[in-house]
C-alpha cells in the first residue's frame, strides 16, 4: 500500500459459544486515502481523516494481514486499548494469519 494510505478491519468479534465454529465478524472498516483498490464504498463516511463503514455482513475463519516494513503496521485492541501489532508479532513475514478460537 502506497505511503500514506491504510486501511483497517476495526471492529472483528468471534462468537464465544461453545459448539459453535469459530469464525470472525467483521463489523466496522475505515480507509485513509484511496488508490487503486482503496476506494471507500458509497455510504462511507469521513471522519477524522478515515472513511468509516460498515462492511457487507461475512462470516470469515481467518483474516489474512499483509505487513511490511514500509507502510504502518495494524493497531490490535483489546481490553487494554490500542498498541501495534508488532509489540507481540514480527512483523518479518509477509502476511500474519489471525483466526477465530475459543479462549478459555
């Protein structure tokens, strides 16, 4: 992704009830800047510099993150806020894997 541009899945929720497949929501999505492939949909809306939307509902078993050195790596959330995916996961590979599981 071009210098200044990035997208992010920001909301990703998995289902906690035993039986059940893990799999993930995606149920909110912002874009900065547009390129080709980057263009935020219609009802998008901009704010604070980010397209944010809702995207078509999908039921996914893994997300697949490309990350590289040259462009900004992804924020992970959680309970205790925001911190870069790279403060727990190398970033050296091409792309990080991130699947739905049941946690105990």
């Amino acid at each position: 992704m071009p210098p200044g541009q990035s997208a992010s899945a920001d909301e990703v929720h998995a289902p906690t009830q035993v039986g059940q497949t893990p799999t993930l929501h995606i149920v909110r999505a912002r874009i900065r800047g547009s390129a080709a492939g980057m263009k935020p949909p219609a009802d998008a809306v901009l704010r604070n510099g980010w397209f944010e939307y809702t995207p078509t509902p999908s039921l996914v078993s893994e997300l697949r993150l490309t990350r590289s050195e040259f462009t900004a790596d992804y924020d992970w959330c959680n309970a205790g806020g925001y911190q870069p995916m790279s403060n727990f996961i190398a970033a050296s590979a091409d792309t990080t894997r991130a699947r739905a599981c049941f946690g105990k």
